[in-house]
C-alpha cells in the first residue's frame, strides 16, 4: 500500500509538471469546479441532436445521473442507517438535475432568469459545496472505532498531500511560468512543430536570460514549507499503516520520535532555504528582471511537531504505567 501511494503521488506531480511544461490551461477554478457538468452537459446535447433515439437515451442518461443522490438514499434507507442530513440528498439531485440542464441550455439563464451567463457556474459551486457539506456532515455521524479511524486519517492524510501537490505543481508552478519574461507570439501555432519550436526558443530564451533561474527559485521559495509538509505527511501515513497491520508500542514510539526528529529538520531547514534564497536574490540582483524578497514560515510544522512530541510523550507515559502495573502484579 505504501508503494502504490508513493507511486500515485509522484505520477501526479509529473503529469501536473508535463502539463504546465507544455501550457495546457486547465488550472482556472471555475474551469475545474464545473468541468464534469460541463462535459456531460455537452455529451447530452449532442446526443439529443443526433437523432430520435440519441435524444431518449440522452434524457434516460439525464435523468439517471440527477437520481443517483436519491437511489443512494434508498441505499441508505433500506440498511436502516437513515439520518436526517441524508434528505439534503433530494435538494443535491435537484441541483445536479438544474445545473446539467443549464449547461445543455446555457441560454436559458439570459432568457428566463434575466441573469449573466456567468451565473451557470454559481450553479456548479454551489451543488458541489452541497455534496461537501453531505459528505463532511455525514462522516462526523459515523460511529468511529481504532480500525476505521486509522483508515480514514490515512485517506484524509493523503488527500491533503494530493490537493497540495495540485495547488503546488498546478496553480503555483502555473503562475511562475505564467511570470516568466520572454518572449512573446501572436496567434496561434500552425503545427504541433511550430507550437514545440515556439516552446523551445521561450525557455532557451528565458535560460540565457537567468529567467528561468528565477523562476526555480521563485517556486521553491513559495512552496518549500508544503513540499516538507507532504514529505512528512507521507511519514506519517507509513506509520499509520504499519499501525494498522501490527500494533507494537516499542515500534510506534521510535518512529513518531524519528518523525519528530524529521519535522524539527524541515522546519529549520525550510527556513534555512528561504533565507539563501533571498541573499541570492539580494547578491545576484542585476541578472534578474524582478525579484521577491520574502519571510516565509508555516505555523502548521511547528503545530505539526507539537503534536507530534505531544502523542509521544503521551505513548511514553502510557507504557511505563503499564509496565509499572505488570510489576506490581
């Protein structure tokens, strides 16, 4: 399980980097919030236009894909686990029902509700923070024991490291190069040739022009602290599983007091880093266009190592007291 996480991770960053490498501008939020309404949206439609029978089927598709927060309802019913935030799940079919029609009809908003076509998207946003607000409050209501809480710290552990690897070598790494001076094209490339050879000259030109230095040391100045918080992350996910698999007291402790250790590292490290960089900045300043003097430090590591020097503390404790009861009897 640890392989498959790691390897997981790192063929995210290398698609993000790849992608952003080759400027495919899927990173806009609005984009990435209402792009499965979208997509689906435009599959319907084409479908309905294809005929009498791609027009059934559309709709059969259509209606299928809004009742499934209410066919996951009757689930939940009928296993007797009924709460009452799963009713949220009709006002969630409706609004997936709406939004898919409002991209097949994108018009319809001008016409009917005299609004901007802008607000399709409002749409999306708020049928997705919906969903989120189901799933979060319908997880709080899960009767949690030692087995299922190690799995779900996992899964929020690591779903934390795949939004920040997203946010870091997608937004991030995006805005850097977006910020690169170079040089600039008009129009659009006429082959996959051009639109590579336009690429090469861009960041040739950049390298001979200690840009793209810049940028590297731009982006490791701006997510050095995340890039340590995933690495530990990562650490403390193998712990978690090898807990799962086999608890040993003895174990547990060595390794969360070795991942003390390591936060304590990155944390010093991390700031070590930022500073390097800025004397970099301050000392090479006339081969740069335009640098960022920054103080960067994450709060979160030191709260990280804090509770993690707390639970060994606590585990430390624990042990002797049980050891001492063994003694005594």
């Amino acid at each position: 399980m640890k392989k498959k996480l790691t390897i997981f991770l790192i063929m995210e960053v290398l698609i993000l980097f790849i992608l952003n490498i080759f400027k495919a501008n899927i990173f806009n939020m609005k984009q990435i919030i209402f792009f499965p309404y979208y997509q689906i949206s435009n599959m319907l439609r084409i479908m309905s236009l294809s005929g009498n029978i791609g027009n059934i089927v559309s709709w059969a598709i259509y209606i299928l894909i809004s009742i499934i927060p209410i066919i996951l309802f009757i689930r939940i019913k009928k296993k007797n686990n009924l709460k009452n935030i799963d009713y949220l799940l009709f006002l969630i079919s409706l609004l997936i029902f709406s939004t898919i029609y409002l991209g097949i009809n994108p018009n319809i908003i001008e016409i009917i509700l005299k609004q901007n076509i802008s607000l399709q998207a409002s749409f999306s946003i708020i049928t997705n923070q919906l969903i989120l607000l189901y799933i979060i409050w319908r997880f709080l209501k899960i009767n949690i024991n030692r087995t299922n809480s190690i799995k779900y710290i996992i899964g929020i552990l690591f779903l934390t490291n795949v939004i920040a690897i997203i946010n870091i070598f997608g937004v991030s790494l995006k805005d850097n190069l977006n910020n690169m001076e170079t040089l600039n094209y008009y129009g659009n490339a006429m082959s996959i040739f051009e639109y590579l050879n336009r690429l090469k000259e861009k960041y040739m030109f950049a390298i001979e022009n200690y840009e793209l230095v810049r940028i590297m040391l731009d982006f490791i100045n701006n997510n050095i602290f995340n890039m340590v918080y995933i690495f530990l992350n990562m650490n403390l996910i193998y712990i978690l599983i090898d807990m799962e698999n086999e608890f040993n007291e003895n174990i547990v402790i060595t390794k969360l007091y070795s991942l003390k250790n390591k936060i304590k590292v990155g944390l010093l490290m991390s700031i070590f880093i930022n500073i390097i960089i800025n004397l970099v900045y301050i000392i090479f300043e006339k081969y740069f266009y335009n640098i960022t003097i920054k103080t960067n430090f994450n709060l979160e590591l030191l709260v990280y190592f804090l509770f993690i020097s707390l639970i060994v503390q606590y585990l430390i404790k624990v042990k002797e007291i049980k050891e001492e009861n063994e003694m005594f009897i």
